[in-house]
C-alpha cells in the first residue's frame, strides 16, 4: 500500500550530491513530493528530508540505494506517525481588503499564524504546522483574494532518532586491516579522509 | 579541503617540491602500482600527456582507436587481473565516449579509474570548445565522480578514486580534471593511499547470528543448491568458496560473470544459469528446497519470470552491497559481508552431506541436455559448421588454460555455455549491460592484464564491426590476441527473436561484412577464412600457437539457434531445448 514516507538522509557536503540523490528517483519514476536540506545537529553534516508516496518496499529499496551513494553516511524512512514534522507557509493578501472585511487579530489567534510584513499595500501572513492547518489558511484567504501563496519543503525530527552525534564517531571508526598496519601512515590521524 | 590538514596536529615540515598537477597524477598512478594507460590525447588533457612524455620509463600508455575501446581495454584488463584500469581521455567527445565503457563497467562491477581532461576553470558553464558537464553525464554511471579544478586536490582525491574503484562492491569512477589544474604548480608534500571514507562502507559488518541461522537452514536442506557469480572472484574468495561447496557436496551453477570461479569441469559444477544457460540448473531451480546465492543479484536474465522464480524454496543471499539483499529476489536469510568473510564462517558451521540423489538429479539433466543439444550442436550433421564445434576444437587445444573474451549476441552464449575454464578471472564477457563491441579492446586490456596467458577474442560479425578499428591498437602495440569472428552473416540472436516470437519477419538484422581477411591485412594482422571442417582443428592450432595477433573468421550456419532457452516471461522451470517445444 503507497502511503506517506519521509527519508532522512544523513550526507557529506558535497557539490553535486543533490544530483546524485535525486537521480535515484527519476530513474525509477518516482516523484518527489517535498525535498528539504539543511544543517545537521553535527557541523559539517548535512540532512535531507525528503517526502514520497510509495509502499514500504519501494522505500526500502531506495533507502539502500540512497546509502550506497559515496557521501551519504546514514538513512531513515518512517511514516508520519513516526515522526514529528513542520512546513511553513508564506501568503501575501492585499492590506485594504483584509484589513476591511477580516478580522485580523481573530485569524491570527485561530489560525496560529502571524504576520511577517504589513504594509500599505499588502500583509504578509506566515503559518507554520501540517498540511491541514496550511490549507485551512489557504482557504480562509481565498476569498479576500490570495496574491501569492508559497510552502516550504517538510522539515522532520524522527522520534526514536537520538541524532547523529554517537553514530559520527561510529562512522569515523576505522577498523585496523592487516593493509593498514603496514602503512607508515598509519598513526597520523590525518591519513583520515574528510574531504 | 580540509584533507590531511587537522588544525590539531602539528605537521611537521617535510620535503616539499613544486609540482604541476598533471604531474601529481601520474605520481599518483605510479604509487598505486599502476603500470599501463589506456587512453586517447585531446586539447583538454595535453599537459597530462605533456608530463607523460617525462614518465615514459614508468608508465606504459596505450594509444587506442576510440575512447570506448580504451575504457573496454581497461575493463578486460581489471577482470583478469584483479587490479583497477586506468584511462586517460580528453574533454567533450573524448568523456562522453567513456559512456559506454562506464555503465558496463558499472553494472558488471569492474574497477575502472578515468581521468578526463576539461576546459579551464574560468570557462566552465560557458559552452567552450570540447566543454561537456563530464560529471552530471557520468553520474548514474559512476560508483563516485569528481571534479577537480585546483590541482592540491589531486593526490587526495586520486587516492579516493583508486580506494573507492578497487574496495567492496567494485566499479567506475571518474576524475575531470580541468586544465588550469593540470598546468599549476603547488607544494607536493608525496602521496598518501586511501584507507577510511566516513561515508564509505566497503564492507558490511559480518553478523555471525545470520550465519548461524543460515548454516542452520543448509544443514536441514535436503536439495540444496548454490548459485554463484562474480561475487566469488571480486572477493578473490575461490577458495573459501571451493571449500564450502565441497564440504557440502552442493551442485553448484554459474551466473555468466561467475564462471570459472570454480573450474567448469569441477564434479560438483552443473553449469550455467539463466536465459540460454544449461538445462538441469535452470530446471532444477524450482526444486531444490534452499537456494544459496553467492556473490550474484538476481538478473532478469537469471531468474526469468521472477513469481516462478524458486517459490517453494528458503532464500539464503549472501552479497557485499545491502541494495541488493532482497532487491529482485526476497531473502529468508541475508548474509551480508564480503564473502571471504563470509563463506569459510558457513563452511564451518555446515555438515558434511552427500546428498547424492540430488546430484543425480543434476546429472540426469546433462545427460538429456547432451543428447538434445549439445552432442547435436558439437558434432553436427549439417554441412556448415557451428559455433560449438569451434568452442569444443578451442577447448581440445587450450585444455582450458585460456583466457576467453566474448562480445554479445549468441556467440557469446555458445561461448560461455561450452568453453572449458580452469582457472578463475578467464572469462571476460560484458554480462549486465551486453555491449556489443566489448570484445576487441577488451582482449586487449585482458593481455595486457595477463600477458603470460593466452587470450582468445570470441566475436559476431555484428559486434566485431562496432569496434574493429581497434585493430590499430593491436597493430600498432602488437598485442598478442588470437581474434576468432565466428561470421553467420546475421545479427545472429535479435534473427533468432525474431524467428522464434515474431514469426520469421527478419527486420535489420541481415548484415553484411566487409572481407575480414583484408581487413586484417590492411592492418598488417595475419589473418585466414575457414568454412570447412576438416581445416578448423588445425587452423585453430596454428594459429593458437602463432606468436603474433591472429585473425580467423570461421563461416558458421546461418540461421542456428541457441538453445536451451527460458523464453522472456517465462518461468526458469519452462526452460525449452528446441523450437518444437515452444
């Protein structure tokens, strides 16, 4: 059954690597719902967030190609239940119509949504939650004219996750190999890649 | 960059001097024991070449005809000698004409490194001369690719291209590098191999509960069977894989890729798998009650119709690569791990067995099997001759001691379905992507990859005609390969689709040669045209013993078909051994 699931993903900051993972799913004809990238709780580690409609074995299977890719260190695919998760929604409406017929203060309050700009000629509103609470805004805006309506990609946090700060130094161990130990190098840290 | 410069740790002056890029490179090559290029000079890549010309004591460059020849060169080079091929070729046209070479390499899993040359730093992205986006072409190609565009990137990143090509699941990469990178002079400070990417995980942990559980599985089985591929030979694990299927006393069949990790005349080898692979190991796929897959992922090819696909049977998949536990096939037990790991844990655990009924059952096959074709097709009663006759002359000839490089199309089954193998890294043969062209440059590579072996070349008169401007290369280097176009004057295995699915409407596939005799002759390659069976044996045998390259075309049957074979769509079990059965 294709449900909602959204894949972290744990990289390198690579140029090109944006690429490299969104091949993956043009190959196979999958299209991505939401993508979002960003900082990781560990500097130098990037974190993608990326949203597909598809049954858990399509998933998993693009999963384990996402982790094959060289800069990706780590990836984790759960269903919304599974995790707590944001996009944030910018609407532009023009001041005098709103200002006249809405009542502004009440729809913040009720919408949880606030204002970013206000100026003569046009408020801009910002709400942050799920999908549901974005479009109801959406709704409630339509009717006064919505000039311009954008949201963001999907920002998640997975509830069981405990970060990526113990798993980093999982991935810098290095076990030593019979090649190593005859490797002059082989007690200086810099011999390490971090490139 | 922050590579080998931690702000923690003081590095202590060393002796530096200044260097080009393009120097840098070859120094790289040099410290990763490379000894033979293969490549193709262009404008983006000329201060390499230019540096060349100073390391010519100690780099061995082979100029072939065609960038894809080069890439297939190193290809057949890494196959049958377990090391990484280099190639070396320009911008533009020159990378783009790697393509070929690189999704082979990829799907077959062959250690590749390219180094491309690319414009200027300061012109990329401005549609200058031999300007293509190398990388982004390359990408879904490429186990790793990258640019570089400052040339004190180049001894790190060298070291990752070569760690990266030659570790766990091997494949291509591709280094682009621009030219200005290639001109400038830094600081050297020497050349260091690559150990540990963070990111990189060569090899999957070894979970001994799996193997425990999967030694447990075997040791129930009552018709086990083991199937293997490249997997065995990429993890130089022979041996170890020898040791278990002897302790076991399995019947053991080969992907295409897989042959010869075993000897093909091993007692307990029962042959190919797949499409036009032998009967028994197709048929008796939906038999055994374990399947144990080693080092291979379940090609299309293989399994035929994947829901009649050893249903009634336990899965045991032991592979490198996570993505492909589960992938096509779906495991009852993975086992992930290099199998040089992996396999001598399991023979441990796993009991002595004769299993001797089962064996039977396999033998049973090949007896039916050889009465039905192969016996028919070695010594056939037709005038013409066919091309298992010629592979059954070869083996008389070679004992199996050769190196056999096929291209595609059905020579290259009858090749890999009747040539004797004794030893493993012998058959060179593009099996995922079927490159027709493959062949030639690869013969090349894979003599420079053994010279002290023979090394035969096996081609259609469709395939050879893709790539023949190699001979150049092999004239010009004079590379020791004994070519055999076996010619039947069609597009041999696309005619036989269409006889056997789409009713005998022979679209395109008639095709007609040039003479190959003075072809070669043109070249100055010895060549001969044999069509009669009383010459085939003793021309075989001269020229199999000629010191120099050798071009033979053999006149086989028109319109022979390959068989057995599982149709497209059908299960493995539906395998057929005539057109009548169809």
């Amino acid at each position: 059954m294709k449900q909602e699931y959204t894949i972290t993903v744990y990289t390198e900051n690579q140029i090109g690597l944006i690429n490299k993972l969104a091949i993956i799913f043009t190959r196979r004809k999958i299209n991505i719902e939401s993508l979002n990238t960003s900082p990781s709780e560990v500097e130098g580690i990037h974190r993608f967030t990326i949203v597909i409609n598809e049954t858990e074995d399509v998933v998993r299977k693009l999963s384990r190609q996402i982790e094959k890719l060289l800069d990706v260190l780590k990836v984790d695919f759960n269903t919304d239940d599974e995790i707590i998760w944001q996009e944030m929604a910018l609407y532009k409406v023009a001041a005098d119509v709103i200002t006249e017929k809405v009542k502004v203060e009440r729809l913040l309050r009720e919408q949880g949504a606030r204002a970013v700009v206000i100026r003569k000629d046009f408020i801009i509103f910002e709400c942050t939650g799920q999908r549901e609470e974005i479009n109801n805004l959406i709704k409630t805006l339509e009717p006064y004219g919505l000039l311009e309506f954008v949201r963001s990609a999907r920002i998640a946090i997975i509830k069981k996750s405990d970060g990526f700060h113990n798993k980093v130094k999982e991935f810098e161990y290095r076990v030593p190999s019979e090649a190593l130990v005859e490797n002059e190098f082989l007690d200086k840290n810099e011999g390490v890649f971090s490139m | 960059m922050t590579a080998n410069s931690s702000p923690n740790i003081e590095i202590k002056p060393t002796a530096t001097k200044q260097v080009t890029g393009s120097q840098a490179l070859l120094d790289a090559l040099i410290q990763e024991g490379v000894k033979t290029i293969f490549g193709y000079p262009g404008g983006a890549i000329m201060p390499v070449y230019d540096a060349l010309y100073d390391y010519n004591d100690r780099l061995e460059h082979i100029l072939v005809r065609h960038e894809q020849g080069a890439i297939h060169a190193a290809q057949g080079f890494a196959r049958v000698s377990g090391k990484t091929g280099v190639v070396f070729a320009t911008s533009g046209p020159g990378a783009t004409n790697l393509v070929t070479g690189l999704a082979d390499a990829m799907i077959d899993s062959t250690p590749v490194v390219c180094i491309t040359g690319q414009v200027f730093a300061h012109l990329l992205g401005t549609d200058a001369f031999q300007e293509t986006d190398v990388i982004n072409i390359t990408t879904p190609v490429t186990k790793w690719s990258y640019q570089v565009t400052n040339a004190e990137e180049i001894p790190h990143v060298l070291a990752k291209a070569f760690y990266i090509a030659s570790t766990g699941r091997p494949g291509p990469v591709v280094i682009d590098i621009t030219k200005n990178a290639q001109l400038q002079l830094f600081d050297y400070e020497g050349y260091q191999k690559c150990f540990h990417i963070r990111s990189y995980k060569p090899k999957p942990e070894v979970r001994p509960a799996y193997i425990a559980e999967a030694a447990a599985i075997i040791n129930e089985a009552k018709r086990p069977f083991v199937i293997f591929g490249q997997g065995v030979i990429l993890g130089n694990a022979e041996k170890e894989f020898q040791a278990f299927v002897e302790k076991g006393n399995f019947p053991a069949a080969w992907t295409i890729l897989g042959m010869g990790a075993i000897p093909t005349d091993h007692e307990l080898a029962v042959g190919m798998l797949g499409m036009h692979g032998n009967y028994g190991p197709n048929l008796l796929t939906n038999e055994c009650d374990v399947l144990i897959a080693i080092g291979m992922r379940f090609d299309d090819r293989v399994t035929g119709r994947l829901d009649k696909y050893a249903k009634q049977a336990k899965i045991i998949h032991l592979d490198i690569d996570p993505a492909e536990i589960d992938k096509n096939v779906k495991s009852t037990v993975s086992v992930w791990g290099d199998c040089k790991e992996t396999l001598p844990l399991l023979t441990k655990l796993i009991e002595k067995n004769d299993n001797k009924n089962w064996l039977q059952k396999f033998a049973d096959c090949t007896i039916k099997e050889t009465e039905k074709v192969i016996f028919p097709e070695q010594n056939p009663e037709s005038e013409t001759l066919t091309m298992a006759e010629v592979l059954k002359c070869i083996n008389e000839i070679t004992k199996g001691d050769a190196i056999i490089v096929s291209d595609v199309g059905q020579h290259q089954m009858v090749a890999c379905r009747y040539a004797k193998l004794n030893n493993t890294r012998s058959n060179v043969t593009s099996g995922g992507l079927g490159t027709m062209g493959f062949a030639l440059p690869a013969a090349i590579g894979a003599k420079y990859g053994a010279p002290d072996r023979q090394v035969i070349a096996i081609i259609g008169d469709g395939g050879f005609q893709m790539t023949l401007q190699e001979l150049g290369t092999i004239m010009q280097a004079n590379v020791n390969v004994k070519i055999i176009i076996l010619n039947n004057q069609f597009l041999g295995m696309v005619r036989q689709w269409q006889e056997l699915f789409h009713q005998n409407r022979y679209s395109f596939v008639n095709i007609k040669s040039p003479d190959y005799i003075k072809l070669a002759a043109a070249y100055n390659i010895d060549a001969k045209k044999v069509d009669q069976r009383a010459e085939l044996k003793s021309t075989l045998e001269d020229i199999l013993s000629h010191e120099n390259p050798f071009l033979l075309e053999v006149m086989v049957g028109k319109e022979n078909n390959v068989f057995p074979m599982v149709p497209q769509g059908r299960g493995v079990s539906e395998i057929i051994l005539s057109k009548e059965e169809l």
